[in-house]
C-alpha cells in the first residue's frame, strides 16, 4: 500500500494530486502531522510552501525525511510568498530541482536524495520552543510566534474578572486563556484552534484543568453550548487579503455558543465593519476601549 501526502491545497490547475493523498498540514484539522511521519516511509509528496522563511524550512526537510529515497516532491508558491525560493531551498537540502512558473506561483519538481544535508538544522530552527522573552512556547508560522500581539493585549487590558464556562475562540498559543484562568469563578474554558502547532503550544503554556483544547475550524461549527462568556481576536486575512467574512463567520459561531445574557468580548482592528453584524447578533453592543489599530467591544447575547 502506498502512502502519498499532501500539504496545504494547491490549485488544480497547476499540479496533481495524487488520489487518497493524506493531508499534513497544520492548518486542516485531523490532518496526519509531518513531523508524526515515519522517515523514508512515504512514496510522494505535494506541498503548498508556507510563507515564512523558518517555517517554510522546517516543512520542506520535514517533507523530505518522511519520502523514501528516490521518492518524488513537487513543491509550490506564489512567487511573492515563498515560491522564488523554493528551488535554492532544495537544492541546499541536495536534491535535484526542476523549476516551472505559472499564473505567478513557482512549481519545483525533485525527489528525495541519497543523502540530505542540512535538514536536521532546519527543523531544529522550525521546531517548537520556549521561547524565553515571551515567557510561553511557542513555534515560527503560528500567528503572532515572536511576540504578544497588540490586539490581545488590549483585550487582555480590557477585560474584566470573569466567571463561569466560556472559549477561546482562535486561542492561538494560548495567552487569553491563560489569563482568563487566574479568576477562580471561572469554571471551564473551551481552547478552539485551527492551527495544530498553536494548539500544541497553547496546551504547554496552559496546564490547569479547566481548560480544554480543541483542533477546529470555528466556521465549520462548535461542539458546546450554554456558555456565560466567549473571547476572541479573530483572524481578518484570507489568502493574504482581508477577509471580514472570517469575522463574522466567528461572530456566528460565537453567538450561537453563548447562553441568553452571555458576554462576548472581542477584540478587532478598527477598519473592519462589524457593527452590522453584532447589531443583528446580539442585543446589546458596547464599544468598551479602542487604540490606534485596534478596538474592542462587548456584546451580551
């Protein structure tokens, strides 16, 4: 039996997808993870290449340990997020690597060589860690890894003590909840990710017992109800652009988890329109603070 990965969803247009390729990537819930794969177990590989220079790294010699010797990769981006670097890339890992562009994405086509060179490096720089500084674990690719994002730590200011069953939605390494957890009232909270590296992270910077985690997409549904208070920083960005449907896709899902007289508190950058959307949700709506970037509202269910 033969065992193809895929990570990330290329555009049919450019590559094909062998059929029963099993998802790897970290942003698609239920995904087998690269890093669980067996070495040299694998019989091919496509991969959309993250953005980012370390992850991008860390999943391409990832991709490369799980193939078998000889076993072909095709590897692709847009050429201004990634692509333009993908063949320097493998070639430094030593393969082989025939290049192609079409409709402003980079494919390159190799197959695992003989002997890698330097990927124990590159996955040891893309690897999760402690990162001191932020005093939490984190990873490179998960939003916000090398810093405190400005958005949560206005919400964070903002927020009052709170008490009951609440979530996370979009917990990220897991900062809100962490806080949220220092009032005793608070009984249970509900980590939702999409991001399986996040929620790694998240499960190592939070350890009380109150909170559990969960690997979903928030659009596609939550499996609880009832809740007192929902928190979210919602991601605004769809293929590099804004997208206030991801908002409001949040806004949905949280209204539909909180009980009759359950709180939302949400933090959003000013520009994106959700006023309309909370006013139909919810009935009450209050903007409680804002910054230069950011806003932050509460809404009562």
């Amino acid at each position: 039996m033969t065992l193809d990965l895929l990570y990330g969803a290329p555009p049919p247009s450019l590559v094909d997808v062998a059929p029963g390729a099993a998802q790897t990537s970290p942003l698609m819930p239920g995904a087998m993870l690269l890093d669980e794969i067996a070495d040299a177990s694998a019989d091919g590989m496509t991969m959309v290449v993250p953005p980012g220079t370390m992850e991008r790294r860390y999943a391409l010699a990832l991709a490369l340990k799980a193939l078998s010797p000889g076993a072909p990769l095709v590897a692709l981006g847009p050429k201004d997020k990634g692509g333009s670097r993908i063949r320097k890339e493998l070639e430094g890992f030593g393969c082989v690597v025939a290049e192609n562009s079409k409709s402003h994405w980079r494919v390159c086509r190799a197959r695992r060589p003989g002997t890698l060179f330097g990927v124990e490096d590159a996955i040891a720089e893309g690897v999760l860690r402690f990162d001191k500084a932020l005093g939490l674990w984190t990873q490179p690719g998960i939003f916000s890894w090398d810093r405190i994002d400005k958005g949560s730590a206005l919400l964070l200011e903002a927020l009052p003590p709170l008490s009951g069953h609440g979530a996370d939605l979009g917990c990220g390494l897991g900062l809100l909840t962490r806080s949220v957890l220092a009032h005793e009232a608070v009984t249970a909270i509900e980590a939702v990710e999409l991001d399986a590296r996040a929620l790694a992270a998240a499960k190592r910077n939070v350890t009380d017992s109150r909170a559990q985690f969960h690997w979903l997409d928030v659009r596609a549904g939550l499996p609880f109800a009832g809740l007192d208070f929902v928190l979210m920083n919602p991601p605004f960005h769809s293929a590099g652009a804004d997208d206030v449907a991801l908002g409001r896709a949040f806004l949905q899902q949280a209204r539909k988890a909180l009980r009759p007289g359950g709180a939302l508190w949400m933090v959003a950058n000013r520009h994106l329109p959700y006023e309309a959307e909370l006013a139909s949700l919810f009935s009450n709506v209050e903007a409680v603070t804002e910054s230069a970037r950011f806003k932050v509202v509460r809404a009562i269910a």
